[in-house]
C-alpha cells in the first residue's frame, strides 16, 4: 500500500518564477494538508484540501495557491518566487473524519 | 495562542538512557497531541499522539505523559538506542482546527553507542 507520493523530490528555481508540486495521498485518505518547512524548524501549515475546495488556510500570501483533484490529489502553486521560498514542502494526507496525518517525503525547493 | 514551544532544542544521551523532550501549549482548545519522528530526507512520522481525557500513554519504549492543568506534555523515550537519533516534533491541533497542526521547533537528538 503505497503511502504519500509526492513529485518531484528536488527543485532548483529562478526569484521570481513560479513552481508546481505534486502530492498523491494515501489510499483510502480524502484530505490533502500542504505545510512549508525551512531547515532546522517545525513544519507550517500552508493550507487543507478536501472534496477539491481549500477549507482552511495558514499565514501565506496569495502567492501560494492550491488545488485538489476528484481522485484527491493536490497540487501546490508558488507564483514570484522569493529567495525565502526555499523550503522543504510537505503534503500530508489524512481521512477528513480524523486527525492521523501520513506525510511525504517533501519536495526540496531551492531558489537561487 | 497559536504557539506550541518545544525543548530543548538538541539532546544527547547514551545508549540505554531516558530521552526527555518537553512541550508547552496556550490554546485550550487543542484536544490532539502528537508526536513525530523525523529522520534526515524524509517526512515526519507519527509517534504515538494523546488526547487530553488521559495523562499518559505508552507504547512500546515510547510515553507521553500529559498535563492539562500546565498546558504542558513531553515525551520520554526508555532505552534509547542509536536509531532513535533524529529530530522529534511535538504538535497540537483539534476537530476545531480542521485537521491542522501546530508544530514546535523540535528537538535534534543523538544517542551516543
């Protein structure tokens, strides 16, 4: 049973231009949480996904944007790229009914 | 309110110590407490998680002891051995979070052979 997939694994990008990450949850879980994780703190809470509506939002900017697919999928979207974006971004997966969260292995952004 | 303070940031203990690691809440209405385990390139991973109606609970070598009255739970780690080394996250959160999580700044711990 494959757990959370997340696409890709690392990311070098230009300030200024935008990224796409990718995150296939585990089977049987409907919820998609997206959190940012900069070296050496605890994961922030970007935003939760569920029936493909954003139901609750951290404090991100516009910039970071989201979508969640009929198979429950989801995909975050970084616009303008600031050198502060660098992060690890982790998807985490969950039944909306309870709190068990299963994490990816992240996506390693570095902008440059 | 948000805020979830973690220590101590780092930790060593030998092989076959106590690992202690210590979290502090400020929003009652938190009523799930988890605890992760995180190793070098990969995701954090769920430990063992309380709710606030127990002031313990232990599985295997891994306990978490609660206290509501404080705002304060930790984590303690019997027997530690070298493969517990890594960096450990508490958390809060609740229905009335929505799934989401609140996570403290975590603790490095290396257990030395």
């Amino acid at each position: 049973d494959a757990g959370v997939t997340q696409s890709p694994t690392h990311l070098i990008k230009t300030r200024g231009q935008q990224v796409t990450l990718r995150c296939s949850p585990k089977s049987g879980h409907d919820t998609v949480s997206w959190y940012q994780q900069a070296l050496g703190q605890g994961p922030q809470f970007i935003f939760q996904y569920y029936e493909e509506e954003e139901r609750q939002r951290g404090n991100f900017p516009d910039r970071f944007s989201g979508h969640q697919f009929p198979n429950y999928s989801s995909e975050l979207n970084v616009n303008a790229l600031l050198l502060g974006d660098s992060a690890l971004y982790l998807c985490a997966s969950s039944p909306w009914s309870g709190n068990g969260y299963t994490f990816g292995s992240g996506t390693r952004l570095t902008v440059v | 309110q948000q805020q979830v303070k973690q220590s101590p940031q780092s930790l060593i203990v030998q092989k076959g110590g106590i690992s202690i690691i210590n979290c502090a809440y400020e929003n009652t209405a938190f009523d799930y407490f988890p605890w992760y385990q995180q190793f070098p390139g990969k995701g954090p991973a769920l430990l063992i998680a309380i709710r606030p109606d127990v002031s313990e609970k232990k599985e295997g070598r891994f306990t978490i002891s609660f206290n509501k009255s404080a705002k304060q739970f930790s984590l303690h780690i019997m027997d530690s051995q070298p493969g517990d080394s890594a960096t450990y996250f508490c958390a809060a959160g609740g229905n009335n979070q929505g799934g989401k999580l609140i996570f403290g700044q975590g603790t490095e711990l290396s257990v030395k052979p």
